[in-house]
C-alpha cells in the first residue's frame, strides 16, 4: 500500500491488498498493491479491492467499492447491483 499526501481515509472504510481466487481448486490467496495519490478523501464505508489505484484530486462517495483503477480529478461512485435472473453480481 503506498500513499500520497493529504488523504482521508473515513470511518468503516476498507482497503484490501490481498484476496482468495474463487476459480482456482484450493482457493489460493493472492496479493496485489493499492496506491492512492494525493489529495483524496476515501468517503466513510467504502471498499478498495486489490490492484486498485486512485489518481491525486480523487472523490471517492461513502459506501462506494472501487474494483477498477480511478483516474485523477474524479468523482467516483459505483453502486452494488443484483441481477436476480442470471444470479450473478455484477457492478455497475
């Protein structure tokens, strides 16, 4: 995890550097780095999965999970969606 200056990481809010592969046999733990740049405000209740990076001048909403690289000067928000005919979960 590496971090820039000037950011705020709220209340209740995760960073995961690591995770499990649910499609490999055995469940194989594997680790990637998260990097934030400066000036970001991580909003309360938040998640960031691994491999994730955040660009400087980020906004990241309360209850947001970030799955993909944010670019700089972004306000960021991805809500969690069910698709119940296929169940599968996507984001979106």
């Amino acid at each position: 995890f590496s971090c820039g200056d000037e950011v705020c990481i709220s209340q209740n809010s995760v960073i995961y550097c690591g995770s499990h592969d649910i499609y490999s046999g055995n469940f194989s733990f594997y680790g990637k780095s998260v990097r934030f740049g400066s000036k970001i405000w991580l909003g309360s209740n938040s998640v960031v999965m691994p491999g994730v990076a955040v660009g400087d001048n980020v906004v990241v909403y309360p209850g947001t999970v970030v799955t993909k690289s944010i670019e700089s000067g972004v306000r960021y928000r991805i809500r969690f969606q069910y698709d119940s005919v296929s169940d599968n979960r996507m984001f979106g």
